[in-house]
C-alpha cells in the first residue's frame, strides 16, 4: 500500500507539473477515431515514408531458408487531426501518446516465415505540432529467404525484406523510403546500419532498397510496397578450420595406403577408416545444407569424389593383396599377364628389364649346422646310366665346387631333364643359404 500510494503521489505531481501536455492530449484524443484514415478527402492518397534500422542479424539458417533480424521499423505520416498552436499549449511542441490510441498503417512483412506479420511490441508514438507522427517500434522479423549453397562456404547471400500494407491499396496509403530522392525509386543504403552489431558470421555487403508497385488478383488498383534487399558474405574461417582443412588432410591419407607394405595386413584397415571418416564429415555437411537445395555445394561435389577415389582404392588394395598372396601352388600365372607385366609395362614405364643370371653356388658351410653339399653317388641315377661304369668311376659330383666346376664334373650322358633338376636344387639350395644368412644373429 505504501508503494501505491507513492507511486499516485509522484504521477499526480507529473500531471500537475505539466497541465499544458495534460490539456493537449486530452484535446487531441477526446474526439479522436483511430479507426478511420488520416485525410480530410476520401480520394486523398496518404503518404507513409517507411525506414529500417537493422540493430542485429541474428542468425541465417542454411537449412531452413530464413533469416532473423532485430530491427527498428520507422514509420512517418502527416495526421492532420492531431496538429495544433504551440503557443495555447504553453510552447508544448512534442507529445509522446501510446501508439494504440491513435491510426497506425498496418505495415507487415510479406515474405513472413512464422507468421508473425506485425509489430509485437506497441511503443509510444511521437507526435509533432505540425500533424507530423513518428513511430519507430522495434521487431523481431524471421523472413524466408532463397539461399544458393554452391559455393558454400565461401558463399554470397541475398535476402529479401518486403514490406507494404496489408490492407490499403496504392491509392490509399502511398509506401515511399525515408531517404527516397523525388524522381527515383532506389535507395543505394536502405538500411540504417549506425548501431549494428557486428556478426561473427556475415559481413554485410549491400544493403539497397527499392519501392515497387505490384498488382494483385483481389483488387484493380496496384498496392505500393517497399523491398530492402540485404546481401551477405559469410566468414570462411570456422568452416575452413574445421571443415575443410580435415577433409583435405583425411583425403592425403590415402596415399599412405599404397606405401604401406602388403605383409603389414593394414592396407584394407586404413582404406576403410579413411572412407568412414569422409562419410562422418558427408553426414555433417548434410545437416547443414537445406533438403531442397537446387545445387550441390562444392564441398558436397568435392567429398562425393574423394568418397569415390578412397573406395577404388580399397578395390586396387583388395586385388593387389589377391595378387600377392598366390603361390605357384594354387595359382598359375596367365600369358597375357606375363606379358602385360613383363614386356608391355615395362616399355609404358621406360624400364629396362634385368636378365636373370643363375647366381654362383657357394659350398661354404653356414654356422647353424646346415650343410649345402650335394653328393650323388652311381646309385643316384637311373639303371641306364649305370651301365657306363666308365662314366661314374670315383665321381662324387659335390655341387659346392663352383657353379664351374660343378658342370664340368657332370656326365655328358645325362639327359636335359636330369640337367634342369639339377640346376633347380642348386638354385634352391643358394635360396635357403642366402636366406640363412639373412636370419643370422651376430654376436654382439
């Protein structure tokens, strides 16, 4: 109670310390009709200068197509029943009334998104001697907007603002821009930007508005509108950082693939989780970019194509390990694989192909005990080769003597199948005396 009765004490003292604004309003509004149109003839067209203050952009959804901004609507139009002498009014010149109280132009927001065409907040109008009203309400707007994703994200965008009234034809209510130049209908900077908050998303480009009239299938006579178009440049350094810069690095990786060796039994693991990744970073691009979309992103075609290398490289590994995993066993080399590998690729690649050269049979013993002497005695040979005894008298044929030697100590009655195994277990006795020394542990 004793709150209230402060509060009627210091609001009686206001009102008696001005009785002039007190004897204004009430002769203003008393017979006042908020309902019909400002104009002292019915076929007078009345003119609204319509202005925007953008204070901030709030958020530019790619997926949904909407822009939010907090704006100040201005609004200016001559009232001529709210005009009077300043000099009966104790030199009173301003008066500020509650915006309900008097006629307002239902400006809204065409290309509305949520369905809130009009101002919410009802602020105080000012009104000046001369019949001149002043209304700046502020405005959370969320119009629709196209946005074109094919360059994202280092992308443009243009939005649209359109605004006119709901109810008045262009006859009626004539819209026109605050700062509009007789003559033209085009306003380079439409929109005050002097107490913008600065984005850490856009960069405000442009900002030109234009006053339009447009005919409509309802009525005959054209409805005047005012668009303001608001053009926007993103800030590539979040999405560069981490988007892209991972993608890139992720795509590098598969070269690895075909330089890791094949014994490792890792080349198919690393393929696999390299195109996993691209699919993690596909889905987040997916969520970002709208369904509808009449053009894929850069990005989007960029991902789809390493997506598409990373998975022929898991198919080259897959039959490179295919390759190297066969033996003479299971497999048998084809001609025209020979030939493709042997002679064809190597002239392709300029490669000069090494002739094989039986390499010299060693006869020293390895110290882990094996031995690579290969003595063949008269009973070793067939019955034929037995008769010559000549042929065989005191021959121990040692195959450690020199790859010379050896062939020298070889009879001449032997057949050239005989020869060729002959020559085969040489060769695979130096490949297990080469491989012995390679498995050799020195001491230390």
């Amino acid at each position: 109670h004793l709150f209230s009765v402060v509060y009627l004490s210091a609001s009686v003292a206001h009102i008696e310390a001005n009785p002039d604004a007190k004897r204004l309003y009430d002769d203003l509004l008393s017979n006042y009709n908020r309902l019909i149109r400002p104009v002292v003839n019915n076929t007078e067209t009345l003119t609204v200068w319509l202005g925007l203050k953008l204070s901030q952009l709030i958020e530019v959804s790619l997926r949904n197509q909407v822009m939010t901004t907090n704006l100040w609507v201005k609004q200016k139009w001559f009232d001529y029943k709210l005009r009077w002498d300043p000099e009966e009014y104790g030199g009173v010149e301003m008066l500020y009334v509650p915006s309900e109280q008097i006629w307002l132009p239902d400006i809204v927001l065409y290309n509305n998104w949520d369905g809130n065409y009009e101002v919410t907040l009802m602020t105080k109008a000012t009104l000046k001697y001369t019949g001149e009203v002043f209304w700046e309400p502020p405005a959370i707007y969320k119009s629709s907007c196209e946005m074109n994703v094919e360059y994202f994200p280092y992308d443009e965008q243009t939005c649209l603002m359109k605004f006119g009234s709901w109810t008045y034809n262009g006859a009626q209510v004539e819209l026109r821009h605050l700062d509009q130049i007789p003559g033209s209908n085009l306003v380079q900077i439409g929109i005050d930007l002097s107490e913008f908050y600065l984005s850490v998303e856009w960069d405000i480009l442009e900002v030109p508005a234009s006053r339009n009239e447009e005919y409509y299938p309802c009525c005959p006579e054209p409805f005047s509108d005012i668009t303001f178009k608001l053009t926007m440049r993103r800030k590539t350094l979040f999405y560069t950082v981490n988007l892209i810069i991972p993608c890139v690095g992720i795509t590098f990786l598969t070269v690895l693939v075909f330089y890791l060796p094949s014994d490792s039994g890792e080349k198919v693991t690393l393929c696999i989780s390299i195109l996993v990744s691209l699919t993690v970073f596909f889905l987040l691009l997916a969520e970002i970019i709208p369904p509808t979309s009449l053009a894929v992103p850069l990005l989007g075609k960029y991902l789809l194509f390493t997506m598409i290398l990373v998975s022929l490289s898991v198919w080259t590994t897959v039959c490179v390990l295919n390759v190297w995993y066969r033996s003479t066993s299971t497999h048998k080399m084809s001609p025209f694989v020979r030939r493709l590998f042997l002679e064809i690729m190597p002239k392709i690649l300029m490669m000069r192909r090494a002739k094989y050269t039986l390499p010299d049979y060693d006869d020293s013993t390895p110290s882990n005990g094996y031995t690579n002497e290969i003595e063949m005695s008269v009973s070793d040979f067939p019955g034929e080769f037995k008769e010559g005894g000549d042929s065989f008298d005191n021959i121990g044929v040692n195959l450690s003597h020199g790859s010379v030697e050896a062939e020298n100590v070889i009879p001449k009655q032997l057949s050239p199948e005989v020869l060729s195994a002959i020559q085969a277990v040489r060769f695979i006795a130096q490949h297990i005396k080469d491989a012995d020394k390679d498995n050799e542990v020195f001491p230390s």
